[in-house]
DNA sequence: TATGAATGAGACTTCATTCAT
DNA sequence: GATGAATGAAGTCTCATTCAT
C-alpha cells in the first residue's frame, strides 16, 4: 500500500495534468479519476472538493516558486544579474510544474476574484513589485533602456516568460537552463543582427 | 429597431466580451442573455447553440486577421519588414477583436480537436508557416541572429505579441501601433542599453 | 387572395399530412408552418393552437365517418350486408381521410383522457356497439360462427381494417372498393383454400 | 440490494411500460425516474440518454423475436404450419414483451430514419421476406387461395397479429397460445358459417 | 395576413458531491 | 480505501405561444 501523503500527491500530479489539458471547468472529476484508475466518488476520500484540488495544486506551486524568487531577491544582485537569476529560476519551476503554471496562467484571474485565493492577487502583487522594482532599477542605474515604457517592458518581459508554459515539454531538446539562457538573450538584446 | 445582421453582430459581441471574460465553459447562455437584456431561450433565435456563437465568433475574428495577414506576406518585404508588418498588424487586429484574440488563446487548443474547429489548426499551420518562413529568410539573409534556436524565436515572438490580448484595453495610453512600436524595439534590439 | 376558410382548410390538410407522418408530440409548430410556406407565429392568425388543430382534424374526420355509418346502419341491411357495408364505408373514409386515420390511431388514446377530446371515447362506444352489435346478430341469426370469442372477433375485424390506414396510398393500385372487397373476402372465407 | 444487470432490467421495464402508455415523445424522463423511485438525473448513471433507453427495450425485443422466428423457419415445417407456428410465436412475444411491442408499433417508423436504429428497417425487411415467402409457397402449392392480392394479404395477416399488442394484457382471459388459435382459425378459415 | 422577435415553461442532460456497504 | 448508486442543483436547449408592426 503507498502511504496517504504519497497517492495524494501522484492523484494532484494526475488532476494537475487533465486540468492543464483540458481547462479547470471542462474537466471533470470522473475523468481525473478514469485517469488515476478509480471512480469518481473515491477521490472524496483524498478530497474535499474538486476546487481544493486546484487549491493544492495552485498553493504548492506558489510556495515553492517564492522560495526560490525570495533568495534571489535577497542575494543582493545588480538588476540585470537579478533579471537573469529570476528568469532562470522561472524556467526551472516551469521544468518542475509544467502543469500547475499552465493553470495558473489560464484560471488564475478568474480564481483570484474568489476569496479562498485570495493569495493569487497577493501573489500576483508581490510578482509586480519584484520584477518592476528590478526593471526601474535597471533603469536608474544605466542598465536598461530608458525610452520604453516600463510597464509594457515589465509585461513583455513577464509573459515572454511564463506563457512558455503552455508548449514546454520537459525532457526536450533543451533544458530549462538554457532555455533560459537563449530567452535572455533575446530579451536583453533583441533578435535582430547587430551591425 | 436594429435590423437582422446588426442585431447579431451586436449579440455576438456581448457574447465575445463575456466569454473573454469568464471563459467559455464558465459563461452560462444566461449570463449571456442578462448582459444583453433578453432571456436564455431567446438567444436560440438568433444562435444554433452556445458553440455555434463561440464558432462565429473565432470564425469571424481568423477571417479578417488572415485578410491583414495576407496582404502584407503578398507585397514582398524583406524580412525584417515583414515581421514588423505582422507584429503591428497583429496589435490592430487585437485593438478590434480583443475579446475574441482573448477567447481564441484560452480555449483554441481544446476546440481545435473538434472536427467543427478544423480551421483553428489549419490556422495555427499557416500562421506557424507565415512567421517561421520569415524568420528564416532573415536568418539567411543576415538579418535576423543565427546563434539563437529557430523555432525558440517564433515561439518568443508569437506569444509575446499575443499574450498582449489579455491585458490590453482599447482607448488607453497608447496606440496599437505605438505598442506594436515598443514592443518591435524590445524583440529586435532589446531592453539592455547598448554600450 | 384565398378565402379565410379555404385556407384553414389547407392548412388543417398540411398540419394533418405531417402528424400523421412523424406523431402530434414529435411534430412542431414550426414544422407546420415551413410545410406550409409561413412562419411559426403566422399559424396563430387561423388556429387558437396547436391542439386545437389536431381537434379539428379528429372532429372532421369524425363527423363525416358518423355521417357515412349512421345512414348504412339505418338501411336495415342483415349482419353480413351491414358488415360489408361498413367495411367499405371504412375503406372510402381512410382514402378520403388518410392522415386523420392514422392520427386517430396513434394518438386517439391518450387524447380521450382530455375533457376536450371525450368525444374521442364517445365515439369509440359508438363504434364498438355497433360492429360488436351486428356480429352477435350474425351470430345469432347463423350468419356468423359461434365457435369464437365474439370480442376477439371485433377486435380482429376492427384493427385488420384500420390498421390499413398505416400503410394505405391513395391512387395506388387498388380502389379502395377493391380493398375493401378483397379483406372482406379474407375476413369472412379465410385465407386458406377450401378442400 | 439487487444486482446490477438486474437493475438494468427493472428501470427499462418501467421506462417501456410508460413509453407504451404515453407514447416516446410524451414521456418525460422524470416520469420514468418518478415510476422507478429516484430522481431524473439518477436515470443517468444507467443510460446514456432516454433514445438510448428506447434503444435498447426495441433491440431487446427483436433479438428475441428473431431468435424464435429463425427456429420456427430452419424447421422446414409447411406453408400452413409455418404460419401457424409464427402466429403462434408472435402472441407469445406479445404476453412477454407487450410493452416493446406496442413501442414498436407506434415509433418504428419514424425511428427507423435515424442511423441508429437502421436495425428497425433490416429488422422489417427480413420479416416481409419470411411472411411473404411463407405465403407464396402456400399459394404455389396450393395451400392458400390465389385469388387474392398476396402483399394484401401479408398486411392484412401482419397487421392483425400485431395489433394485438395495443388490447392485449397479459394474464387475461385467453393465453397467448389460445389466442393465437382463434385467430388462426379466423384468417385461415374466415369468420362466415360454411354453408 | 404575415413577420420578426421575444417569452416562459419545461425538457433532457451533466456533474460535483454524498453515503451506505 | 474504494465502489455503486443516488442526489440535487444547474446548464443547454426546445417549443408553443404572444405581440407590436
């Protein structure tokens, strides 16, 4: 017998992975349950509900990503070595939970009008404050461009990021860290041929 | 008072923003039919069904994008060009149809299994065609990088221009063409200050 | 223009055509008014509903088949005249009256129970005295056998007529004089040949 | 408390009696659930739809017929006695499966439009071929009269036996095999006293 | 007379959830 | 831990009917 925190975790894995496939409200919880071999009805055992599955899935992913965006933060890094370590890690956790940021990138703004996630805002606000604190920065001290409206720059730089979620295969032609790598080239210094 | 085709129009629209809004699966008919002061059943008057709206409405919005789109792939470009062609025409399309560029990147990939969304993946095939086709001319022409992963490119491209839909807001501080402005400036030269 | 009662009569004709092809519950109003050139609503200028339809249909059909069978039952004829007689009147009325026939047939049952249909089983009484009426005078008079069930008897003799209005074409290959003939020769002498 | 497959059998033994008394398209699924003790929805778990309901009750039924119907022609029995023996075989399938009966009696036609229920017109078709054969052997060696319309008399001989489905209840009077006597008696023999 | 648009009741169906076993 | 069967709320859709024009 696998012991209860261990088939939690692979019937969230399961649920996280049809969420992502499919969408949050056109999957429904007789198919996470054909998909993990049981009947509708015996997910209550591990469950409350299908939106604490969500929940967990959603939670989870948020913890562990702000355990890695808060040491970077913390290192005391210049902005563009910071821009570099947060993207980085951003492509890590996308490598390690493909499917729960496929989920939060498509349910999240629906969800987050809820009260039981309210930390989706909370989440989303600390995200804005990181990532555009590090841009202005940049700016302030020479690194990035100043001609460009920095919060268009904030979003381009953002959804370059994350909306990778949504084709990433794990196991690929490349890893997340040189995904990373190519994605900041490109950031950084565009895609055209320097002359 | 408002003729046929006008009524739908203005009908499809209600239905587009509410879609966009909430998603596809979570928009009742009926939320669709308050926003538009009329009752469920009435809605069956003008539509086949719910996915006969959504259909329309995707129809609709592909129809004129590949009319832009086309245009500009005929009038023989040189690569660069082309892409900043596509990229400010694509803001445009987004400016008009964003409710239906939201709705198009939340539910394509689910509905493009369905034999009645056939079109959604010819779409994605010719539009992957379009972009990646250019890219690689200005590769070998020796405008675009050659250093970076090809198909990485597109895909950093393609969703950084249409991500776009979900944030943006006719009427407000810039233009779809200033954005389209900005945003070619990040994807071609870069948000680092050259030194 | 046609006149007002001329057009009902068309009307009831197409409404009648279509009942009795796919059953009274499974045809709609709009069916109707498609068959008969004009929209759904345009029905209600010439009928209250569309029940009160299928009851002008009935109550025709009715009136006239009461008209033909009170004038041979008031001949004086002997139980196997009568029963001739009322064969044949049977059969004109199903070619004269097809699609009433058979919406009688399908439908008359569940109608009956309605206060507005009662003489849907007024009619039935009627009809059960005096065919179950004439074939215990035969009987009795040594004109029919008295080895049967008299009851089996009338139903045999009721539905094998009836039931012809399921499949009967008028203009086909026999009058319905001719039918009548051959059935009655079938129902008195049997179908088996005399040794 | 009882088995599955015979739960099965139970509610579509409900649902065919009230088809068989209201017709298919007046029934209300919650009628069914109503008779059956339990909630519209919960029909669900054991049908796919109520089409699939009526499906079943019909496919059922034919494959119960035809297994009788095929024993009584491989048995190489003579014109007369073939009748007689599928005479005999159909009010037996009357006092089993009235309710189906009648069902096919009323909806056959119109069902057997749709694709899904074709076996109702190969169904109708094999039986024309095993009745219409049956009797013209009869008549080519002399069994039955040849002065009669054969497709006539087919009706008239089908018609008559399955009417029988819309009086007969089981349990009554007559046992089906007594039944089938009589009428047996009255096509073959006819219902006038030799004289 | 007929149209176009809508109403409103009620139908079939789906689905998250419950619970005795 | 899981099953089988059910609940009940809600959703999509149908359709007879109405009514201003």
């Amino acid at each position: 017998m696998t012991p209860t925190p261990e088939r939690r975790r692979e019937l969230l894995a399961t649920a996280a992975e049809v969420f992502a496939a499919q969408g949050y409200n056109a999957t429904t919880v007789r198919r996470i349950a054909d998909e993990a071999g049981m009947l509708a009805g015996s997910l209550y055992y591990h469950f409350d509900s299908k939106e604490s599955m969500i929940d967990e899935i959603l939670s989870t992913f948020l913890d562990e990503l702000w355990q890695g965006y808060d040491e970077v933060l913390a290192a005391g890094l210049g902005p563009r070595e910071t821009i570099e370590a947060l993207v980085t890690e951003s492509f890590r956790e996308i490598d390690r939970h493909r499917p729960a940021v496929a989920i939060y990138q498509k349910e999240s703004r629906r969800l987050a009008a809820q009260p039981r996630f309210a930390y989706l805002a909370d989440s989303q606000t600390k995200f804005e404050k990181a990532w555009l604190g590090t841009l202005e920065r940049g700016v302030t001290e020479g690194v990035f461009r100043d001609d460009l409206d920095i919060r268009l720059t904030y979003r381009f730089v953002r959804d370059t990021v994350w909306v990778a979620a949504s084709w990433y295969r794990p196991g690929g032609h490349h890893s997340p860290e040189e995904i990373a790598r190519q994605y900041l080239s490109m950031v950084l210094d565009g895609i055209a041929l320097r002359t």
